[in-house]
C-alpha cells in the first residue's frame, strides 16, 4: 500500500473523529467539506496567522494540512522567513495586522465565552430540535424515493451540524490551550494541567445523572442484578425509572459509541451495553474535583493571579466541548448510520450487497441511484466490490496507516508575532498537541504504555473493542475497556468501567476528560493495545506509571 502525499508540504493525519481506520465512502466528501469550511472560522475569529486548512484523502485516510496567511492550497512550501523578515510582514500585510487586531479584541473580550453562551442560550436548543426531528421519521415506514431523500437529508444535517462544531471550537480550544500553554512555561505538564479541568464537563456526566432515578428503583426493588434480564424488566419498575429511561434512551440511543463514522455502531444496536449501563447507575454521583492548590504551588508567586484566571476562564470554556461533539457529531452521524442501515436491509434483500453493513461503502451517489432505480437497478458497484472495499479498509486499518505524509515544514518563530497572536498561536498548538496521540516507542515489543489519568492501580479482564458488536456484548462491570478511541457517546457506559485504554489521543483528548470526570484510571494513547492485548485476559492498569501489563 504506497501512501503518498496528496500535494506539496506536511500532512497529518486526522484521528481524533475516527482512529486510524479509513473513512467509509458514504461519508468522505462530507467530512471533508466540513473540516475544510468549519476550521476558517475559529482561524479568523481568534486571529490565528492561518488562512485555511486543505484535507484531502489519501487510500481513505484524511490527511490535513495548515495554510499560512498568503499561502495558496497545493503551492510548494517555503522556507520559514527570519525573525526580522516576520516582524515586519506581521505590521506591513494587510491580513496579518487585521489578524492581529482581532486576537488583541479576542483576549481583551474574552471572545470564548461569547461563544459558550451562544451555544447553551440559543444554538444547542436548536440543535437539539432538529435532531429530534429527523429521528422521528421512521426509515422502515419510506418507500425507496423518500428513503433516499431522507438518506439525503440526514447527509446534510451530519455536514452542517459536523461544520457547526468545527466552527465554534475556538470557544474551547482557545481558554484550555492557553491554560496549557501557560502551564507547560512554568513546568507543568499537559496532564496536570488538563487535570483542572475536572468537573467542568457537565455533558461528560449527562447519563449518569439522568439515569440516577433508575438507580433508586432499583435500589427499592431489593432486585438482584442478575434477575433483570432487558431494559423492559427495568422500566417496568414504576414511572420514574421508566421516564428516566425513555428520555435517555431518546437523546443517546441513536448516537455513534466508538467512532464518528457510519461503520460503526450506535447504541440502539447494543442492548446488552444499554441493560448494562442502567445496572451501573448510582444514586448518589460523585463527579471528581480538581486539586488546584497542589499546582497552583507550582506557580512562580508573581504568576499566580494569571493562574487563576486562565484556570476559570479554561474552565468555562471546557463546558461546550463533549456538549457540542455529542449533539452535533456523534447523534447527526448515528441518524445516518440508522437510515442506511435501512437501504442496507433492502439491498439485501436484492441481492445487491453480501452484509447489511457493506453499504456505508458505497459513495452517496451510487446509493442513491440504486435506490431511486427500484428493485431492479442494476446501476451501481456490485455486491463483490462493496465487500472488497470493506476488506481493503481493513487491511489499511491493520497496517496502520502513517501519521504524517512529506517532509515537515518549520513554523515561524512565535515570538516574530505580535503578542496576542503569538498567544493565540501557543494556545492551539498546546491543545492540539495535548489532544495527539504521543509518539510510539521505538521497540515494537517494549510494553505497551501511554499517558497515565489517575492514581490507582486497576486490575480486571480487558474487554477489546475492536470488533465492537462482539466484545460490548461481552462487556462486564469492572472491565478494563481498550478500546481504539473513545467519544462523548461513549459516556453512557464508562460508568460499568473499572479502567480505561485507548490507542489515540493525549492529554486533553475525550478518554482522557472522562476518566478525571470520573475518577476513573486511564492509559491513553497506547499504541496497538487492541492488537497487543488479547480480549479476555487478565490485565493490570498502572496510570502513574503509564502502563498496561499482561498478568
């Protein structure tokens, strides 16, 4: 499989949304067109020296590149110009000094907040409503032509919603990057520093606290776990457990649970999990504290007032993120995933596919052709080539791919821009590298090992999820979950969790927020664990040392 750069310059590889795994075709040009468009708006809002971001695919594989103020999509790099040379350009070209007034009012506004409030006061209601909205229609009910037009508008309601959190990530990514940034200059570290945002992620804790009345009634109930068999057998328990289920059940069971692709499963295809999660619940929800004074020490004592206001201004910002990602990813790609699941079953039936699931290979126009063409279409890739589309993915996914395409490219000195550009600037590069999966260890058989979140050692059976239907039938309570990433729909069963590990991410990224929120113990960002750890066998968690042992 040769991996070649899609265009002159340094490509990375986009992670965060769905691991390493090609993307499915249905979704690709959405995906794109969403990051590409999104991403402007932060840049310009905060008065990054950045004009754009090129994502093109490469085998499936979105790779992304940044642009530079002046800088055209596809031109060869250039040299980064000297200090001298950027000071000047940063107070002679129209664009940068219009930048960097726009980071001065950004500081000087605290333009963050504007954002968080724009989202809980107006936007996430709006959100929620039109989510609602099309998950009312029933795919099973539609004849082909509506099916494909429903297919068409849950497509641009994942695009616009996707856009929507792309666009408004400066609310969160600015106040915590700049917490980070400023911690890493006083000797911090990005875990300690990630650590103080405990409990400022009301979103991250949503289940549980919707689904503690559930744990009442159970409690009442003098029940056994083990007699409960279904999620029936729960609500049958009175009014307040059923209505407690039946409101989480409508804003999470139709939600993506490992990946923000539509190749992978919702939770309204996981009963066991759901059952599981509801036996989980906990009537009194004990959500973690930061320890601020045992960092703030740490602190040069002129600093320390600085310290307290980007802990509470990082903080505030922090709320919006697993919000934002959970109404306006995970959910819109579930209701995509849900309708073609549908077309799926027809194609079935037709002959047209070998696997329900091999439709998400197919692009957004041949599904629809095949569709509108009836029962007899014979338009469109065979069942054959669907199935080695899939396999193809999978055997990228094994490789895996690079993380990085064509030769690095060297930024600019920061402290060539003027100050609040430069501090901008520090801030997103601290976030995104808190949120990247460390680099991996040289020796392939050195243990495998990662960023620790928490301070208990945790042992347990390790429940893999690659194959996910497979293993979260499996899940247990006190399971240590490895898993390849996780998301904000994953929330809903972390709580049935004794430990946690993922192969992607750092610091900041969701597994690791969750894990404080939760007080539970992590490793994060452990290369190949799903791979190195065989599901079923007894394994040993040790957060302070980073490390996930075989016992």
């Amino acid at each position: 499989m040769i991996f070649d750069p899609p265009a002159p310059g340094f490509w990375e590889l986009e992670t965060a949304h769905h691991g390493v795994r090609p993307l499915s075709p249905f979704v690709r040009d959405t995906y794109r067109r969403a990051f590409e468009s999104g991403i402007v708006e932060p840049m310009e809002r905060y008065g990054l020296p950045l004009a754009a971001v090129e994502a093109k695919f490469v085998n499936g594989c979105l790779y992304m590149r940044p642009l530079g103020i002046g800088e055209k999509p596809g031109s060869k790099p250039k040299p980064a110009p000297p200090k001298f040379v950027m000071k000047l350009l940063a107070r002679l070209h129209p664009e940068l000094r219009r930048r960097a007034k726009t980071a001065d009012l950004a500081f000087a506004e605290r333009r963050w907040r504007k954002e968080v409030d724009q989202w809980f006061g107006d936007d996430r209601a709006a959100q929620l409503a039109e989510n609602l909205e099309l998950q009312a229609v029933d795919p099973a009910v539609l004849d082909d032509a509506a099916l494909a037009a429903h297919i068409g508008d849950v497509l641009a309601h994942f695009e616009k919603s996707a856009r929507r959190n792309l666009a408004t990530h400066g609310g969160d990514l600015v106040p915590t990057g700049d917490l980070v940034a400023h911690c890493e200059g006083w000797g911090i570290s990005a875990n300690d520093a990630g650590s103080l945002l405990t409990g400022s992620s009301p979103a991250t804790v949503e289940t549980a606290t919707m689904l503690q009345p559930v744990a009442r009634a159970i409690g009442r109930s003098q029940r056994s776990a083990s007699s409960f068999r279904s999620v029936d057998d729960i609500r049958a328990l009175g009014p307040e457990a059923g209505d407690a289920i039946d409101e989480w059940r409508e804003l999470h069971l139709w939600r993506t649970i490992t990946s923000d692709d539509v190749d992978r499963p919702t939770l309204a295809e996981a009963p066991a999990l759901q059952l599981a999660a509801l036996l989980a619940a906990e009537e009194d929800l004990a959500v973690a504290e930061p320890d601020v004074s045992s960092i703030r020490v740490r602190v040069p004592v002129d600093q320390r007032a600085l310290f307290d206001e980007l802990v509470a201004e990082a903080r505030y910002g922090h709320r919006q993120r697993d919000d934002i990602r959970g109404l306006c990813w995970n959910w819109p790609c579930g209701l995509v995933r849900r309708a073609l699941l549908e077309a799926g079953r027809r194609l079935d039936l037709r002959g047209g596919v070998h696997e329900v699931a091999h439709v998400v290979e197919m692009f957004p126009d041949e599904l629809d052709r095949s569709l509108r063409g009836g029962p007899h279409a014979t338009t469109g890739p065979s069942a054959d080539e669907l199935a080695a589309r899939a396999g193809e993915r999978d055997r990228i996914e094994a490789l895996p791919p690079p993380r990085h395409l064509g030769e690095p490219e060297a930024a600019p000195p920061l402290d060539a821009l003027p100050t609040s550009m430069a501090r901008v600037t520090a801030a997103l590069l601290a976030n995104i590298a808190a949120d990247a999966t460390p680099p991996p260890p040289d020796d392939e058989a050195a243990p495998v090992a990662g960023v620790g979140v928490g301070d208990t050692v945790v042992r347990g059976r390790a429940c893999v999820v690659r194959d996910v239907m497979l293993a979260f039938d499996q899940l247990e309570p006190g399971d240590v979950l490895i898993a390849p990433f996780t998301g904000p729909s994953m929330n809903s069963l972390l709580p049935i969790v004794g430990a946690l590990v993922v192969e992607e991410g750092g610091a900041l990224c969701h597994a690791a927020v969750v894990a404080r929120e939760f007080g539970m113990t992590a490793v994060i960002g452990a290369h190949r664990a799903t791979a190195r750890i065989p599901h079923g066998t007894k394994v040993e968690v040790d957060p302070v040392r980073g490390t996930v042992r075989l016992l």
